[in-house]
C-alpha cells in the first residue's frame, strides 16, 4: 500500500508495554481499513531530533489518532508525561495554520471516559472526545468508524468484521513468530506493523 498524504494516519499514544494491547488494536484497525499508520516508533535514527521526526510525520499525514488517557503520574518522576497533549496540539495548529493541504487535517481524540479530558486539558472543548475504556474491541470499532467518515471512502469493512480479523491475526501472530523465530516480547513496533501487513495481504 502507498504511503502518501492522504493515506497516511499519525499516530500519537503511549509506547509502554502496558498499552500495547489498545496500540495493536489501532494498528490492525488502520492497516485493515486501508490506511499506513505512521508513528515515531518506526524511525531508528539517533541523528535526528525526535521532535523533528514527530512534526515531519504530522507533516505527512492528513489523519491523526491522539489517544490523551495516559495522565497518570511517572513511577520514577512523580510527574505526568506531557507529550501525547503537545503533540495533539501540533496537529491541530498545523491544521489550522498550515497550507490548503495542511487544512484538510481530521483527527480522532481518545480517551478512558468521554468528558475527563476536562480536568486536564480543557482547551481542546469543542473537540469531539471518543471513550475506548480500555478495551482494544472498542478502540477498532471507534477508528473504524471515524475513519469511514473522515475519508468518505465506501469499502470499509464493518467493526465487527476487523475485530474478527484481528482476533484470528493475534491467535495466529505465536505461529508466525516461531518461524522467524522471535519471541512475542522481542517485536517492535515495526516488526508488528510489517506481520499484521503481510498476514492482510495474505488474508
């Protein structure tokens, strides 16, 4: 699949080992409604500044998912992470101070609940907010659905049915591992991208 503008899908949520679950759940979704999912993560360049890297991926992709729900306090800090909301806030200013193409930006906001985003970043009222609860069944149907209406595009799959592609892709995932062989706790986030790619060209 091309990855050009307007199939490119920025990506902006949590890396831990702890949202993997929601964050292979939205990378399946975006592959299989036909998009490339672009994050940070797929770049390995210690050359390049990362917040360079974060601005030239937005750059490049007329959709963006911000999931904002990780407000907890650092376990080493004390002390919230902050990049999910400046990068959300990155997206929003090149939509509405970038170029023709620029503004045609449309994002997708997530969080656990619908409305807590207004305890901790209430400048974003307005903006329509998508609650996933922490459940990745519930995160597939929502960017499915967001995507079917942003893009306009008419062969979209249901949310039922990538739920059900997802579920045997990840039943199937232990297998496909075992034949590189690399063990489920090894993959990265490109190693990830690249199998669900290749099992959908397959399937």
């Amino acid at each position: 699949m091309s990855s050009s503008y307007s199939n490119n899908v920025f990506l902006n949520f949590p890396f831990d080992a702890r949202y993997a679950p929601m964050r292979n759940a939205i990378v399946f979704s975006v592959f299989d409604c036909g998009f490339v999912p672009r994050c940070a993560l797929e770049i390995e360049n210690s050359g390049e500044v990362r917040f360079d890297r974060i601005q030239r991926l937005i750059h490049e992709s007329k959709f963006g998912i911000h999931d904002i729900s990780r407000t907890e306090l650092d376990s080493s800090t004390g002390l919230p992470r902050f990049n999910m909301p400046l990068e959300l806030g990155v997206f929003i200013g090149a939509k509405r101070f970038g170029s023709t193409k620029q503004k045609q930006k449309n994002c997708l906001i997530l969080d656990v609940e619908q409305y807590r985003y207004q305890a901790f970043v209430s400048d974003i009222a307005g903006h329509d907010i998508s609650a996933h609860s922490n459940e990745p069944q519930r995160a597939i149907t929502i960017v499915r659905n967001w995507l079917n209406s942003a893009s306009g595009r008419r062969t979209i799959p249901g949310g039922s049915e990538i739920l059900r592609r997802f579920t045997l892709f990840e039943s199937e995932l232990p297998e496909m591992c075992e034949a590189i062989p690399i063990g489920q706790d090894e993959l990265t986030y490109n190693d990830y991208s690249n199998f669900v790619s290749e099992w959908l060209a397959a399937n």
